[in-house]
C-alpha cells in the first residue's frame, strides 16, 4: 500500500461573493512541484476564473490519463514493443450520472502511440490498451465510463 498526498491553498482577496470571489488556488504535490489551480470557467459566474489553473476535473482526465499511460508502457515494454511516443487527448464530460447528479460521466482516451522497430499488431495494440486499463489504479477507483480510442501512429 502506498499514500499519495496533495496540498490544496486558497486565500481570500477582496469581497467574499459567490458572484465574485477568486476561484484560484495552489496544487502542492511536494518536492518543489506545485501547478495553479482554478474552476473551469463553464461550472462558475462568468469573470471568477481570473487566472488560468488545472481545475479538478481537468485533474482527474489527466490522472485517467497518465495511469493509463503509464500502464501501457509498462506493458508494451515487458513485451519488447520500443514505444518512440504516446500522447492523449482526453476528454471528460461533465453531466448527470444515473443517481441525477452532476458528475464526470464518461471520459474518452485516445491515445496515439507510434512504435521503432516491430509494433504490436492492432489486436495486440487493442488488447494491450484493455490490460493496461484493467490495471490503471485510477479506473479502477472511479465510477464514471471509460472509452478507449487508441490509433498507431
């Protein structure tokens, strides 16, 4: 088992209004790396997202993401695939889950991978980016849909 912590800071600056107080904020991981944080500007009054930040669901696609990621690499790895590059798009949608609450609903990965030397076949491809989504930690723990859309470069 393994802990794994983030330090969220806020502080007030001028009126505190729903119409108009500061949504920004700081996002501490520890050892010096830290991001600004922010609402998305679509869930808040327009003119309160003064700054631009990572907001939590954006952090969340982002953490689906990399788990992702980090599984296939693994996985293409201990099977001799050289992956030359990876890259996601992903996009999470916000909407009402069957419970009628708001809530990420369905996030998509489409990851696009390009291989050096022999690259897996697109039944293999498939079928590592099922594994690695059946080991992804971070899927495993949310509830909302998960569509996969990987491409060979």
């Amino acid at each position: 088992m393994s802990e794994h912590r983030a330090s969220i800071a806020w502080t007030r600056s001028g009126e505190f209004r729903y119409e108009s107080y500061s949504r920004s904020h700081s996002v501490d991981f520890g050892g010096g790396v830290g991001v600004p944080g922010s609402a998305a500007p679509a869930n808040i009054p327009p003119g309160t997202s003064t700054a631009p930040g990572m907001d939590p669901e954006q952090a969340l696609v982002a953490a689906l993401s990399a788990c992702h990621m980090l599984w296939f690499l693994h996985l293409a790895c201990s099977r001799k695939y050289v992956v030359e590059r990876y890259r996601d798009d992903a996009i999470g949608v916000l909407g009402k889950n069957a419970a009628g609450k708001e809530a990420i609903v369905r996030v998509s990965l489409r990851p696009e991978v390009s291989f050096t030397g022999t690259a897996p076949t697109p039944e293999q491809f498939h079928q590592l980016h099922e594994k690695a989504h059946q080991r992804c930690f971070i899927a495993n723990t949310v509830s909302c849909d998960i569509v996969l859309e990987p491409r060979i470069a």
